[in-house]
C-alpha cells in the first residue's frame, strides 16, 4: 500500500482504477521515409479515423445542442476531406519522402497561414480550423487518444494539471476523481470538479509515478488522501466512510423544500454555480432556489471556434426554460487569465490575470459582446434571466456594456423578435477597484456579485492559481471581508441586491459572518445547497451579529 498526501478540493470518496490523462505529443519527430507508399497508408489510416471520430462528435453534438454545433465538428470533417489539403500531404510524403507527422504540420502550418491572409473573416476563421483538423490526425499518428479517457470502465483520473478546456470536454461518466501533480484549489478546474461533485485532489507533485497506472486507488477529496493498493483494513475504513457521507447526504435530502432561514427569521437566497446546460439537473436534484452564476466561457471553451448566435441561444434558453420560472443569472464572457481559447488568437501576456480578459475583451472586439447579447436576450423570453459582467473596474464600462445591451434590445425590436425588456442587469465585484467604486456602481446595475475568487486574488496580491502561496492566499483575511461589508452598505444604501458568487460563499465558518453583513444570496456548487441550508437554518443572527461586525472592523485586527 502506497499513501500519498495532496490537497482536497473537492470531497467525497472515490475507489476505481488509476488512468493517466492522455495528452497529444507537441514534440515532432521529423524523418525521411523509405517506403513513401506505406507511409501515404498510414496517412490515409489516420485520416479516415480522423473523420470516423469526427462524426461521431457530430452526431454528439447535435443530440445535445442542435444542428448549429454539429456543423462545427462537420466542417472539420470537410476541412480532414479536403482535395488540396490531401494532395498538399500527399506529395510532402511521396515526392519529399517527408514522414506523415511532418508532412501533415508543415501542410497545416502553410494554409493556416494562407486562410489567415484573406480579407474575409469566415476564411480567416478556418486557420483555426485546419490546425485543429491536423492536431486530431497528428494525435490519431502518434497513438494518442483524443478527448483524455480511453477506458471502459469509470477511473481515477490523474493528470500533471488539467486546462479548463481539457476538463470540460472529458466525459464526465468515465470519472469517478481527478488527482493532479500541480493545480490549486481555485483553479477551474477544481471549481468544475465541485460542480460535477467529484472527488478531486491536486498538489501530488511527483508522487504519483506513470507505472502505477491500472491499480486501484482510493482518493479521499475531503484530506487530500490517496491510497495507492488499498490493505483490507484501509479499504474498509475509507469504505465506511464513504458509507457515511451517502448517508449524511440522505438526511440532508430531508432539507428539501424548506427555506433559507433563520432561526431569528433573516432570509437568505441558496443558488448555484454552473458551467454548461447539463449542470442544470443537479440544481434541481439540489432544491436551488435558482442560478447565481453561469459561467458561459464554458461554452466557448467547448468548441473549436466562436460559437454562433444560435449555438448559444439554445443553451441559454435550455437553462432559462429548464429552471423557469426561478431566476438565472448568466454571466458574459470571462476568457483570459487561466481560461485561454486558442480561436481568439489573443496575444501571449507576462501577466494573464491582469491583461486582456472577460469584459475588457467585449468591450475591445464588439462584434464577440454583441453576439452573446442578442443570444442572451432572445433566450430571455424563456424564463427569469439576470445578466452579469465580469472584471469590472471602472463606471465607464458598466455604461458602455449597457449602452451595447441597449443596442440589442433596439435590434431585436425592429426585427420583431421577443425578449424581457426587464432583464437585471448586474456587475461582478471581483477588483478592489469595483468594491471601493461600489458606491457610484450601485447606481448604474440591480445587482452585484461578489466574486471572491478573484476579489481575494487581487485584494491580496496574490495568484489563485499558484499552490505554493499557502497560508497567504487567504479568503478570510480580514480586507477581503471588509471589502465585502463595505459593498454590501452601498449596495443596500441604492436598493441593489448583493449575493457571493466566489467559492467562499460555500464556506460554512463564514456563513453566519455573511448573514450579519446583510448578504441576500449565496450562489455556491449544487452540492453545497443543503449543507449551507442547514448552516442558515441552524443560525441565530442576532446572538453574533454584534459580535463578528465588531470583529471584522475592530482596530485591534493586525493580521
Ligand atoms: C470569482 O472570481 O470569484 C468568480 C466567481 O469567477 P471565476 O472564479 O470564474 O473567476
Ligand atoms: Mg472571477
């Protein structure tokens, strides 16, 4: 039995057998081939694989989002067809004796460039196109399985760290937990691994060693625990304990239907984070009372090129339809930082967390907003819906987003389409400068969500995403809690609702310190519904109120 110490992001406990990611090679081996006819075979092998796979993603996509995204993936199938492309191919290897890898990236490479010179932007979009066409046949050479999991039977899942855009794209009923050698616990990652419930545990370093793969491993998201060829003993004790938290989760379930409230009365709203429309349904398994936070680059990350319109007015309005008429906050585009999409072709930054990312690229490329806009607001005749921009700073940006939304509203007015003229319209509090500017902010929007992921990243300084920061990435400093007092005051001084979108929402020792601010909603992961239900239901705001308020702003706090 082999033991190995991470850190817990996620709890639960998950027993299965250990799979390593499977990533596609970068490194390219290039040499020159004897046999140019069995070298085109093996092209052509990988090829057609590539275009069997292709369509099976198609037909993936269609069922679960509409002919709009399938034809994505069928394009790439056309684009894998294509006579020049092959042809292209065909001659590096059988006049140059190039090997397929080489002669299928100098091919990509050439009309990349070649569709990235044209002046009109449906051909510049197939640069992007062809590379990825090529990464899958390159893959499909080289051995490498596309998509992560080849297994049939559910594993545990350990990679060196996972990309947002790898983990949503996995199959999620093939993961039973993820382990990774780096990763920190406000990483996306591990904030996707808590909405789909699964155990995961990252910051193993090098513990985990590739000829483990296979054996049967118990992971324990709640210590950061991993159990490599568990004894009988261990096996039944983490066993048991599995057994237990099924069980607490069965009486749990008995909090269903009852309210967010008090024992002296003060309501709070429970809603929940989501990052796709198949989130939905551990909402309601939960008994949300709607959705606080949809991370809509989700949706982005999830395909190979912009989605269009259509593409994300059906998801939108699967979401606002699935859970009407309970409210749905969906928030704007939030790419850049940790969450990077190759089709965007941003250029690379020395610091990703403060450059180009969420609103700051809507308001800099319109053309992007404006198409999530006018999906977002045809969605709103479905059903309840909020929008919420991320990575504000300044009033001036409310006022252009705004001015955009007013925009779309005229467009879609004339083209006599439907919408809720009364959509709220809110802003993520997420910069210190959005808390200090709350005062002037509140005017502007609804509502605000406090995004504490990020509020406490800039606050303190100090990268989310960096494990090694310890003790001194902390959520519960005390300037991160004023901040949120502060926002709070000038929220309910303008008649705007404040809610906590960031991971601290789910933090049960914070909970009653939430409530004495005035919070009026927590949006958490579906699994945290019931637990922070029973925290509220268990709370007696009056008898702390006093003393935490008095606590946070004491002159004696020197931390
Ligand atoms: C946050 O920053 O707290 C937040 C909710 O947004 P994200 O984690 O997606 O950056
Ligand atoms: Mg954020």
């Amino acid at each position: 039995m082999i033991s190995i110490q991470g850190k817990g992001v996620s709890t639960g406990v998950a027993a299965g057998p250990l799979y390593f990611y499977q990533r596609a090679k970068t490194t390219l081996r290039r040499y020159k081939v004897e046999n140019a006819e069995a070298e085109w075979a093996r092209f052509k092998a990988a090829q057609e694989k590539a275009i069997e796979q292709l369509g099976e993603l198609a037909e993936k996509a269609r069922a679960e989002a509409g002919d709009e995204a399938a034809m994505l993936f069928e394009t790439h199938q056309m684009m894998a067809e294509d006579l020049d492309y092959e042809e292209t191919i065909q001659a590096s290897i059988c006049e140059e004796l190039n090997n397929a890898e080489a002669a299928v990236t100098d091919t990509a490479a050439q009309f990349a460039e070649m569709f990235a010179a044209m002046d009109d932007a449906y051909f510049q979009a197939r640069a992007a196109d062809v590379k990825d066409v090529s990464t899958r046949i390159l893959g499909i050479l080289s051995g490498v399985v596309q998509g992560g999991i080849d297994s049939d039977v559910p594993v545990i899942l350990a990679a060196d760290d996972l990309a947002p855009s790898e983990t949503v794209q996995l199959d999620k009923s093939k993961i039973l937990g993820f382990i990774t050698e780096g990763g920190s616990g406000s990483s996306h990652t591990a904030i996707l691994a808590r909405t789909m419930g699964i155990p995961a545990i990252i910051g193993v370093g090098d513990q985990l060693k590739a000829e483990y793969e296979g054996r049967e491993v118990i992971v324990d998201g709640g210590t950061g625990n991993v159990v490599l060829d568990p004894d009988e003993a261990t096996r039944e004790r983490l066993m048991q304990k599995r057994a237990e938290q099924i069980k607490l989760r069965q009486m749990l379930e008995q909090l269903k239907g009852q309210p967010n409230e008090t024992l002296d009365g003060q309501s709070v709203r429970i809603y929940c984070n989501i990052g796709s429309p198949e989130d939905v349904a551990t909402v309601q398994a939960n008994d949300a009372g709607g959705i606080g936070l949809f991370r809509s680059e989700f949706l982005y990350l999830n395909c190979d090129d912009y989605p269009t319109e259509d593409y994300q007015y059906e998801a939108y309005k699967k979401v606002l339809s699935d859970m009407a008429p309970k409210e749905v906050i969906i928030r704007t585009l939030d790419i850049g930082a940790d969450k990077q999409i190759g089709y965007f072709n941003l250029p690379k930054e020395e610091n990703p967390a403060l450059g180009n990312r969420a609103l700051r690229i809507c308001l800099n490329r319109p053309e992007i907003f404006r198409t999530q806009l006018r999906a977002l607001y045809r969605a709103s005749a479905f059903g309840h819906l909020g929008i919420m921009f991320p990575m504000v700073t300044s009033v001036w940006e409310v006022k252009e987003a705004k001015k955009m939304c007013r925009q779309v509203m005229d467009e879609l007015t004339k083209e006599g389409i439907p919408f809720d003229e009364n959509v709220q319209l809110g802003i993520m509090i997420e910069t210190p400068a959005a808390a200090v500017m709350s005062d002037r902010l509140a005017k502007e929007v609804d509502f605000f969500s406090c995004g504490t992921n990020d509020l406490t990243q800039y606050t303190l300084a100090c990268d989310r995403q960096n494990n090694d920061l310890g003790r001194f990435f902390n959520p519960h400093h005390p300037a991160v809690l004023r901040l949120l007092k502060m926002v709070t005051d000038n929220a309910h001084k303008n008649g705007v609702w404040v809610g906590i979108c960031g991971e601290l929402g789910a933090d049960l020792e914070l909970t009653e310190t939430f409530l004495s601010i005035g919070i009026d909603e927590l949006s958490v992961s579906p699994r945290s519904v019931l637990p922070l239900r029973k925290k509220v239901r268990e709370t007696t705001v009056s008898a702390c109120k006093e003393r935490l308020l008095g606590d946070l702003m004491s002159d004696q706090i020197t931390i």
